[in-house]
C-alpha cells in the first residue's frame, strides 16, 4: 500500500513526530511478496516507512502481531490532517488531506535496467587488456543493441532493480528492494526518486534503510 492509512493497533500506533505530529504515510511492503518474486530471505512481516519532515521513518512490524483482530481505526485528528509543502501550493494551489491508498494488486513480468554507471563505464571502457574484463564488455555490447533492447520502464513503483543516479549513484548503496519514481502518486523534490534498500548482515538476517534524492 501507498499512500494511505497504513497499519497501525495498539502496539504499533500512528507515529508521531517530537512536537506531537503525525507523521507522513508513505508505503507498507507485505515482506512476503518481495521474498517470493526474489527468492531472497526478506521476511515475512509488515514493512512501513513514514516521512518525518524530509527524513524518512522506517518500522517493521512481525507477522505475528499483524491482523484484523489488532487493527485500530485512524484518529480522527489524523484522518483530517494535511501535510503541508510549499511546492504543492506553489504548483496545485492547494495541499490536501490523505483521503485513500494505493494498493498493491499485480506485479509486471521482470523488466532488465541498466545502470547509468554501467553504461558510462562502457562508454569509457579502458584500453588495457584483461580477459575476463572484455568478457563483462562484450556481453553488455550484446545486451545493448538495438534489436535486443526496448524502452519498457519499470513503473513509478518497482520492486528491486535500478535507480536514476541523481545525488548518489546505485553502485554506492545497498540492492534496492522498492525504487519509488516521482509521478502521480509522489513527487520527490523538484523531479527525483526514493528507495528501500536492504543487506544482509552476518546472521542471514535482512537490515532495511530508506532515503531519497531530487534535483
């Protein structure tokens, strides 16, 4: 889901900011479903990133203490709040209350992206000799010919994959597990983007973190 009121219960309330407010919904991953599509051991539960001010929040919450049964409705002084931003009333005028999410309810068939780095390191591929290196080059050669790529993007929302290199590049983060891309659901800044990133750390087990750049 995104956008909307995400899971919240008596445990896990609506998050707050340090001067009482609530913060911005931003999306919440089924762990699950990553971990099918991927095969990767991503987890089973529920996980959230909110937006305080331009720092992202993230919260996971176990399966376990997921269900209808803890489900708590949203406050109604949250339910009516508007997150103000200067660039929306500067561009629509207006700042609007969340009134619904975006859920989830197909994934597309794998799409392969290309880094930018990778395409500028072949751009820039050195002359020294190195067999296995060439190797790496000839079949990115291959992949990119005309006749054996097409323009189909990933989406505004995509599961793992490559991200527009803006204020860092891919190569430099973690594997991305969620590219969020500005379009009609957000708008990163002045034209920009947003991951969740994920490594596994010496127990096998994931570690998530979130951030986002613009132009």
């Amino acid at each position: 889901m995104f956008s909307g009121p995400l899971f919240t219960s008596e445990v896990h309330p609506w998050p707050i900011d340090k001067k009482g407010s609530p913060l911005e919904p931003i999306c919440q991953i089924d762990l699950a479903l990553p971990s099918q599509i991927s095969g990767l051991l991503l987890g089973d539960g529920l996980l959230q990133v909110w937006m305080d001010g331009v720092d992202g929040r993230i919260r996971l919450i176990e399966k376990h203490e997921v269900g209808l049964s803890a489900l708590i409705p949203v406050p109604e002084n949250i339910r009516d709040h508007v997150w103000r931003h200067p660039k929306a009333m500067r561009v629509y005028g207006k700042s609007d209350p969340w009134t619904h999410g975006h859920v989830v309810t197909g994934v597309y068939e794998p799409v392969l992206t290309i880094p930018e780095t990778l395409v500028n390191a072949f751009d820039e591929k050195p002359d020294f000799p190195g067999k296995k290196l060439n190797e790496f080059f000839d079949e990115m050669a291959s992949v990119l010919q005309d006749n054996d790529v097409n323009d189909q993007s990933p989406g505004e929302i995509g599961f793992f994959g490559n991200f527009s290199n803006i204020q860092y590049r891919e190569i430099e983060c973690p594997d991305a597990l969620l590219v969020l891309e500005s379009g009609e659901i957000f708008l990163w800044g002045d034209c920009g983007n947003a991951q969740i990133f994920y490594e596994f750390g010496k127990e096998g087990k994931p570690n998530f973190s979130f951030d986002w750049s613009c132009t």
